[in-house]
C-alpha cells in the first residue's frame, strides 16, 4: 500500500510538471512539437549540427526491439510507438539491429532486412534513429560482425535520419571482446564518412577509451545515492571537453511502474533532473525504461516520467546555446555558501544575458546570491529534489 500511494503522489507530481511546461510554452510561444525537417547531422566542435548550422537538441527514448516489431510485421505496433515518442516530443528512437540471443530474437539478416523500412517509418514521424549495429555477438565470428557494422551503416548512410553506434556496451559479457580501440577504429572504416558514428559506452563512463568516433555515447553509473547518481551527468559534459565531442548521455537509469534499486526508478522529478542537467550541459540525453525495451507504449508511471524529462530537456530554448558557469569566472554567479556547498549539483548556465540555475537534490526553499548586475528572474520549477530558476544580467543596475 505504501509503494502505490509513492507511485500515484509520483505520478501526480509528473502530471504537474507536465501542465506547468506546457502552459509556459504556450505564453512564451514555443510550439511543443517543432517541425524542422530532417537533414543528415553532422559534428560541429561539440554538437550535432544540422545543414544550416543549427543544432539539434538529442532527447533519445530507448526503443530496442522497434526494429524487431517490423521485422515481423507488426508495423502497427512500430507505429504505436513512434507516435507515443514523437507526441512526447523524442528527438531520437535507439533501435538494436540484432538481437539473436536476447529476450527477442532478431537475425542480423532479419534485421538489416528491415531497416529501411524502419527508417522511412521513423522519418514520417519526424523522428531520427540510433541504430545500434552489435548485440549479443558473443560466439560470432570477427567476419560476421564485420559484415554486420559494414551493411548496416551502408543502409544508414542512405537516410538522412540516421546515425549509427557501432556496439551496446563493447565490455558486457555478452558481446565479444570488442572493447578495443584498435577494433573498433577497424570497424568504422566500414563506416561511410557521412554516418555519425560512436563506437560504444566504455565500462568506466568518465573514461575516453571508447570516445573515437564522430561522437560520443557513456553510459553513466546507476549506483548509489538517486541525486549523486543524477548528478554525474557532469562527468558526461568534462568527458565533452577533454575529447571535444558531442556526447550522449545514452542509458541512464530507467524508469518502471515500480522501483528496482540501481536499476530503475519511478521519481518523475529525477528524470527531469536528468533532462535538464544534460540540456543546461549541452548534451545528449536518452530516456531509458522498461517498457521502451520492447518499444512498447510505457505503462502510466513511466509515461509521467517521460513527460517529466522532456520538460527538463526543454527548460531552455532548442535554439539558445548555453555555457556553463562557475566562481572562477569574471562576473559569475555566486551562490550562497550553504548552496555552493552542494557542489556537482548546484550548477548554472549561461547564454549572452540569461541564464539558468539548478539545485538538485535539494528540496528545501533556497534563494541564491548572484554577482554583479546577475540578478534572478523567475523559478522554472521547484519540486522533490529540484528546483530551477532563470536570471539576467541587469544593464540598468549601478
């Protein structure tokens, strides 16, 4: 009984957010769900670009057996889907293109079979899609797997809404041993230069080993403490800096309709924490739950908590680029010492003369000193565990 009154107050609180997000983009004029057409994305220093130089903003949603649903000819299904996480406002769906001794069997042949179909049904949606060439390849010859990275990056190369991880998680058991950088440098010259590529998360997520690629994929420690956890998003954006590529923040904790320790959670808030650190950090960031394993319409908790990480992931403008601040640069925002004492998760970010400050992990009611001409503007959002405001920098002030 305990467990369903959490998970309804959860829900309740997502529904809020949720409403909260949608009327401020309906003052502000922000349409909820863009129409910029899909173009092929390339790198630009530490994003992804389209052809006019915008950049795309990544909100992933995990959808690994979407291209098994084709495959077999469930279409309605893949379409089911598509339109949840295109409604939802999903940027990118992230696919696995084989998947032969999981809990759903997809041939390699089957897979790559379907792909294009896959591809064109996604871009009617308006959505891109991460195709993730190896799964489960334990056993399989280094031909197989060659072939594989080589005839699904060739079917990538062919729509403009495709990019391209070459491994899930090179160092898990069931892969074989692939977690070499001389590998997979092999394996992307199967690649067509006009794929954006990752080869993989490393199996430390602060690490660079698996950083060669046209951009970046970690897969952050789901371990400990739910706010440190949240928190380490910022490992992701220092990750950024020291290999001067776009990274994606690509299987985080999931969501569920109940909570498993170091495995999922069902806190609406923590997932808008998510999206709205990895938007205020300029990276890329994938919703991850249970249902979506299946590409399955989530149940009503995970629903809530997707609603909850898109209005994080949307807490700026798509169009406005943002760079991080501290107390070592000139005219910074300065905290209060008991905030600033909450270190990785007290950040704030800048864009020209506003910006946006996120406590995290924090639920009491906080006010923030602010340097200068800073002064605050309005509270974004204020719920369990975090709360965010936005601030400018005053040119009438003495």
């Amino acid at each position: 009984m305990i467990e369903c009154v959490a998970s309804v107050r959860h829900l309740v609180v997502a529904l809020a957010v949720t409403l909260a997000f949608e009327e401020a983009s309906a003052v502000s004029g922000h349409e909820p769900r863009g129409t910029v057409p899909l173009a092929r994305l390339t790198p630009c220093e530490r994003a992804l670009c389209r052809p006019d130089g915008s950049r795309f903003r990544w909100r992933g949603v995990t959808a690994f057996a979407l291209l098994d649903l084709v495959a077999d000819g469930k279409n309605r299904d893949a379409r089911a889907f598509l339109q949840w996480a295109r409604d939802t406002r999903f940027t990118v769906v992230r696919v696995l293109a084989m998947n032969p001794k999981g809990w759903f069997d997809l041939d390699p042949a089957a897979g790559r079979r379907s792909l294009p179909s896959l591809l064109r049904l996604a871009a009617e949606h308006h959505l891109y899609v991460q195709i993730v060439a190896l799964a489960n390849t334990v056993g399989r010859p280094m031909g197989a797997i060659t072939e594989q990275v080589r005839e699904v990056a060739r079917i990538c190369a062919a729509s403009d809404n495709c990019l391209l991880e070459i491994a899930n998680e090179p160092y898990h058991s069931s892969q074989a041993k692939l977690q070499s950088a001389s590998l997979m440098r092999d394996l992307q010259a199967q690649v067509p230069e006009s794929v954006p590529v990752a080869w993989g998360a490393a199996s430390n997520h602060t690490s660079d080993v698996m950083a060669g690629g046209s951009y970046v994929v970690a897969h952050i420690s789901r371990s400990g403490d739910r706010w440190a956890r949240v928190a380490r998003v910022r490992d992701l954006a220092t990750l950024s800096r020291q290999v001067g590529k776009f990274v994606v923040d690509n299987e985080p904790i999931g969501a569920a309709e109940k909570p498993e320790r170091s495995r999922r959670d069902t806190l609406p808030s923590a997932f808008y924490a998510q999206g709205a650190l990895a938007r205020l950090l300029e990276l890329g960031s994938t919703f991850h739950c249970s249902d979506c394993l299946n590409a399955h319409v989530p149940g009503p908790i995970q629903k809530a908590c997707a609603s909850a990480f898109i209005a994080g992931a949307t807490v700026a403008p798509d169009d406005v680029a943002l760079s991080e601040i501290d107390d070592r640069m000139p005219d910074s925002v300065i905290l209060r010492a008991e905030i600033a004492a909450l270190g990785p998760r007290a950040l704030a970010a800048v864009a020209a003369n506003r910006g946006w400050l996120a406590l995290i992990g924090d639920g009491s009611d906080r006010s923030v000193a602010l340097k200068g001409r800073w002064r605050i503007d309005t509270r974004v959002t204020e719920q369990p565990g975090v709360a965010i405001w936005t601030f400018r920098h005053r040119t009438d002030l003495d």
